[in-house]
C-alpha cells in the first residue's frame, strides 16, 4: 500500500491509499480522480494517463521503456518530469508519491 | 428540470454504460443514477480478454473499471444480471427482464453488440465459443493447453489476438478465414500478409478461402469444423469471431431512428431528445469523414460516454476526435487511427521485414487513417494530421530518414 497524491491541474489534491501492484494510473481510475482518462487501461497505447512525477520521486518510480518515451514525445505539454502514469507500478517504496496532472490529456 | 432530481436510467454495463455512470458524478450530476447491466459483475475491460487475461498476465480486479463499492458510493444503483426488454417512450418507463421498471429522465442505451453466429449444421454443439464477456474468455481458456487445438473461425482482430493467446499458452491454433486474406473488411493488404508471417512464424495455421459448412461432434462436444472443400478441420474447442451486430432490437421496437445501429447526433443523442445511445449500438456521424457509422472500439465508448454525459450535465461537448484503436499479438503493438474511407493511394513508411513501419491511406494529400507498428510516433503523428485535415508532404512521409515531427511541421 501507497499513499499517493494526485494533484488536478486546478490545485484539487486527492490523497489515496493505492494497493501495491496496481499502477499509479489504476489507482487514479478506480478512484474516479478526474484529469486521467487511460483510454487504453493500461496497453501503453494512447498517451491520455500522462502525470507529472515530482522531482523527489523520479529516481523511485523508475526509468521509461523506449514504448513510453516514444508515446510521450509527442504528447501534449511535455516536460522532463513527465511520465505514462500507466507505466509506473505502485510498491511500499512510493509511499508518499505526489504526481500532478496536466490541463488536458487530449 | 434541475439535475438534481432528474433520474439517468443506463442500460448496459459495459466500457461505454459503466464510463457515463461515472462522468456524470465526475461532472457534478447529483441525481440517482441506475445502472442495468446484464452480466453479473460490474463494468469492466473488454480488450485484455484476448491478451493479458487470456494468458494470465491481469486478474478480473484488475480489470475492473471501478471497485464494486465504487457504486454504492457514488449513488449508483448498480443492477447486474438484468437487461431491457421494453420501452415505453411516452411514459418514460423501461422494463426490465424481471419485471421490474423503472421511470426515467434521461435514458442512455448503451446495450452494446452481439457476436453473429453461424447458422450451419452442429452449431449448438458444446465446445463453440464467442469471445465478449469475461464468461466467454473464461470458457475459452478453459479449452487452452498444451496438446490442445483450438480452431478459430475468422481472421479478423478477435481471432487473431486469441490465436496469439492460444499459442502463448501452449495450444494449437488454426485460423479459417472465408476471404482470401487477414483482416480483410479491416486492414489493407500489406497487413495482412505481415500479421499472417508473423502468426506462421509463431505455429499457428491458416486456412484462407475456406467456407465453414458445419461442425462436426461427439456425444454433444465439437470435433471439427467441416468446410465447403470437404476437409474436416480436427478441434477441441472453435471460437467463432465473425463480426458483430448491434442490439439495438429494444429502440426499434419503441420506434427510435435506427439504421445500421442506434442512429444519434454529436451529442450521441437520439431522435428522442431525453435517450441517448452511446458505444457499440450507436450509428454515429463523424465529422471527419462526412458520413455516419458504426464503431466496435472502445476509444468510440469512451468518446459517447462523454458525449452523453456532457449533455446531461449541460457541460459544452467534447471536442471532435479522431478515431482510433489498438491490438497486441505477440511482441507487435498495433494503433490504428482514422479509417480509409475514400483513400485513394495506400502510402508504407518503414519496411515492414523489420517489424516496425507504419501504412498510411491518403485523399489526395490528406491522411485518412494510419495502421502503424511499433511505430507510436507515426500513430500519434498520423491521429494529429487526420484531426487537423492538414494536406501532407508525401515525399517526406514515405522517407523514414525525416522524422514525423518534420513531416508534420
């Protein structure tokens, strides 16, 4: 179990306890947080569960498969610190984690 | 009406009925919310029962679209095991299969599409599997392991990604196909011959042109699919994958506009302005290509979900989007954008010995739809330049050596 902090564009922080196992972007989608739509549930297909990770936790949540960077090139808004927040697992070691999510994922 | 007190009645639980229960509360609707759904589990992912699921790679919790207390908590009347079987629009009511009904306000019919069936000898022999809810894949993988050969009746999107499955899992896989190539309403021919290799290579077997007459059993389980030619194709277990059909019987009935589907406008609303029909069941115009059809994708289900529910909520609509759809066999990621309606040249990017290129079909200089794999940059690229209606330099996008940001710059 994780806690982690899901923060929409507009400032609005949910805080949640995401079982380990599920990704960050399972933990979102089930919790109907708004802002990540994962259109492909998880298939690294379609580049709408885009999060931005905070710098503390960019080591921790690992690197991005050539796949994911790939999608991410050519989403909207990218900077350094972006991840497919289907792409990051949830582990004990995330507890805390902050991502905050971009304006549109379209 | 203030939303309020209006009461959204969604028949159908699957991606798109499940998604609008969950954009409305997302939205700020307030009103009760009822969810029909005729399996008896709530709304979950289709696409993984193919792939991941079938071979164990994601459990059923995962592929939940939400937790079971998801609803209770959110106000939603989650009704499983139940489907529609009237409409009375001038009273607002639906029935339900037991009986029970229910007034509406706003309507959303999201009763998605059926598998065809065969209308051949021995087509009720046990051991005939369709592949759509999670009780058909788990009936499915029961037939899958070592030793065991499972035939698979159309070579379409369906049959391949579950051939894949199958051999994954240790299973024979034959594919009969009735026209001369894979994916042949669906992809063009450059395509189908590489998934084709790509499926040999792995040990699945293909029988294309091949007409299936029958099914041929013993004491009430299928042993073999008999064709036009005569041969008996040897099985343990077929799965049919031929197309699909709306349900849409439950609107024609109730008089609502239909054609090859649930026929709505941009708002995914009906020819009754208080029903809506979003996902599979819905025959929906496209502003793209100028024309209205019906989609089986679950990018389209989530695009009506929307739809809907922004109308509901008097939210502006979402919008107009591009199309697109996915597949995963083996190591190849396919992504689909657009259709090829009136394409008039088929344009390759890559070359498909490596695995990696993607097939443009233009209109003159427009891009209509773009099948690439493992190649995100053209998929995403190509969605871009089909969305924005942008003429293409095709000099630059048949050269690999010019990357696609430049192609579209």
């Amino acid at each position: 179990m994780a806690k982690i902090t899901y923060i929409e564009h507009d400032g609005t922080e949910h805080v949640l306890d995401v079982k380990a196992g599920l990704t960050v972007m399972e933990g979102a989608v089930k919790n109907n947080v708004p802002g990540i739509d994962a259109d492909c549930g998880g298939a690294c297909a379609c580049a709408t569960c885009h999060v931005y990770v905070d710098a503390a936790w960019q080591d921790k949540t690992g690197e991005k498969s050539a796949m994911e960077e790939s999608m991410l090139d050519f989403a909207e808004n990218v900077e350094p610190n972006s991840r497919l927040s289907c792409q990051i697992k949830v582990s004990d070691a995330l507890d805390g984690l902050v991502v905050r999510l971009p304006e549109s994922q379209h | 009406m203030s939303s309020s007190d209006a009461h959204v009645v969604i028949i159908g639980a699957g991606h798109a009925g499940g998604t609008a229960a969950a954009l409305l509360r997302q939205y700020g609707f307030a009103g009760p919310i009822t969810l029909v759904g005729e399996e008896p589990i709530p709304p979950y992912q289709r696409p993984p029962l193919s792939k991941a699921w079938l071979k164990g790679e994601a459990d059923a919790d995962s592929l939940a679209l939400k937790p079971l207390e998801f609803y209770a908590e959110n106000n939603i009347d989650f009704r499983p095991n139940l489907k529609a079987v009237k409409l009375a629009r001038s009273d607002k009511i639906v029935t339900l299969s037991d009986g029970a009904t229910l007034t509406y306000d706003f309507l959303i019919l999201a009763t998605g599409a059926r598998a065809i069936k065969l209308p051949v000898e021995g087509a009720d022999l046990k051991g005939l599997l369709e592949l759509r809810t999670a009780a058909d894949a788990e009936a499915l993988k029961a037939t899958l392991g070592p030793g065991k050969r499972l035939a698979i009746v159309g070579g379409g999107y369906i049959g391949l990604e579950a051939a894949a499955s199958a051999r994954s899992l240790g299973a024979e896989a034959v594919v009969l196909e009735r026209e001369t190539r894979l994916l042949a309403r669906v992809a063009c021919e450059t395509l189908s011959t590489f998934f084709q290799g790509r499926h040999e290579a792995h040990g699945v077997r293909f029988e294309l042109g091949a007409s299936v007459v029958g099914f041929e059993g013993r004491d009430g389980h299928v042993t073999g699919v008999k064709l036009a030619d005569g041969r008996t194709i040897a099985c343990d277990a077929a799965l049919i994958g031929v197309g699909a059909a709306p349900n849409d019987e439950i609107a024609k009935d109730a008089g609502l506009d239909c054609a090859r589907g649930i026929v709505v406008d941009l708002e995914a609303r009906t020819s009754d302005p208080s029903i809506f029909a979003i996902g599979d069941v819905a025959h929906r115009p496209m502003p793209i290509y100028d024309r209205m059809f019906r989609m089986e994708s679950v990018p389209n289900a989530l695009e009506q979900a929307k739809q809907a529910a922004s109308a509901i909520t008097g939210r502006p609509a979402p919008a107009g989007e591009t199309p697109w759809q996915w597949s995963d066999q083996y190591d190849l990621k396919l992504q689909i954008a657009g259709y090829a309606f009136d394409a008039d040249e088929i344009l390759l990017r890559g070359d498909p010995a490596t695995g990696k290129f993607a097939i443009f079909h233009l209109k003159g200089d427009l891009v209509q739809s773009v099948e690439a794999i493992n190649s995100p940059p053209e998929f995403m690229m190509g969605r871009q330049l089909i969305g924005a209606r942008r003429p293409v330099n095709k000099a630059k996008l048949a050269d690999t050596t010019v990357s696609m940001k430049e192609v579209a710059a």
